[in-house]
C-alpha cells in the first residue's frame, strides 16, 4: 500500500514547474516595478516644466539662464527651485548623478540643454534641414524669451543626464543627443526616457528626432 508522501519525482516535477514560474514571473514584476518608477520620474519632469514655466512667467517670459556668468555652479535647477520647494524632485527613483555641472543641487537626474549649436551646421550635412534658430533653447547666458520657440510642443525643455554631469553640449544633435537617446545603455526606462517640452506636456520616448532640440519649426 502506498504512503501519503510524494515521490522524489514528483517532487522534482513540482520544483521544476516553480522554477519555470519564477522564470517568467520575476522579469515581469521588475518590468512593472520600472513602469512605477517610469510614472514617478515622469511626475518629476513635469513638476519641473511647470516650474521652468512659472520662473518665466516671472520674468518677462524669459527662460532661465543655462548657467549664472559669475557662478558656474547656479544653473537653471538653483533658479526654479523656489518654485518646486522640494530637492527631491530632481532625482529620478531608477538613478541619480551625485556631481550635475552648473547647480549646487545634488543628487540630480535631470537636464536643461543648452550649448550650441544644436546641428553641427546648417544645411545640416547629417540631416539636409536648414535651421533658422540653429540653438538649443537654454542657450549661452541669455534668458530665451518664450516668443521664440516656434514649435514649443515639439521642443525639448528637459531631458535626463546620460549619465556625464553635463549640460554644456556642443556636439550636435546626431552625434550626441539623438545617438544617446538611441543607447540602450541610456534608456533608463523600459528602453526609453522621459522628455519635457516647452509648452509644459512631458512624455515618454524611444528615441528623439533632430528638429526636437532647436526653437526652430523649419526643421521638425
């Protein structure tokens, strides 16, 4: 007669299923648990649109400074801070930079782009456009005025660090920020980043196209 106990092979059947079900289960719950944390970052970066926004609205509607002429270390994070009240804001949940260039704000995940020009020449010799604002949007020392950015829906305002410190990017749109933004080893969620643009939306994207660094709309 036999016991109530199992067998050494159902026993191994029963640990292999598990196994097998962890196999698949525990890339699925990281998966999720970066979409949460994706949905947070996301928060972050539209929090601080607004604020970007709001700094402007008190100024003339001028952008804030990319960087203070007598301090390089006071940035545009330092100046919308008062808006946002909260450092935490500034680091995504996923990563973080603990040494951002031009800010006493750390850590910090994100950047406003500035440096210039945005294509490495105009007709660009990568692309064909032809850029009559040929700059990011936080460019050099002056406070762009929002009266400029003709496509403010399709330009972006802040993005996230690759992971060097810098927000001073003088290389080009195809050889630095559209070829990052296509390295997997800088897609920080779920193969992609979180973007904020220059009318306020922030969103998620794969990738960015060229036209989506410049004030300018000819080249979108």
């Amino acid at each position: 007669m036999r016991g109530k106990g199992f067998t050494l092979i159902e026993l191994l059947v029963v640990i292999a299923i598990i196994a097998i079900l962890a196999a698949i289960l525990f890339p699925v719950f990281a998966r999720a648990r970066e979409k949460a944390r994706q949905t947070s970052c996301l928060n972050n970066v539209k929090s601080l649109a607004l604020a970007t926004l709001m700094y402007a609205g008190d100024y003339d509607e001028r952008l804030p400074l990319r960087w203070h002429s007598t301090d390089d270390h006071f940035g545009v994070p330092d100046q919308i801070l008062p808006y946002v009240k909260n450092n935490q804001i500034f680091e995504c949940p996923s990563w973080s930079d603990t040494s951002p260039d031009h800010s006493h704000i750390s850590p910090m995940s994100y950047t406003w782009p500035g440096g210039g020009p945005a294509h490495p020449e105009s007709p660009c010799a990568t692309c064909g456009a032809t850029c009559g604002a040929n700059y990011f949007p936080f460019d050099g020392y002056r406070g762009v005025k929002l009266a400029v950015i003709e496509a403010p829906a399709n330009c972006i305002m802040i993005y996230e660090f690759e992971g060097n410190g810098g927000t001073d990017h003088d290389r080009g749109v195809h050889t630095f920020y559209e070829a990052r933004s296509r390295d997997p080893n800088y897609a920080r969620h779920n193969d992609g980043n979180n973007y904020a643009f220059l009318d306020g939306h922030a969103k998620w994207l794969k990738e960015t196209k060229a036209g989506q660094w410049t004030p300018c709309m000819s080249d979108d």
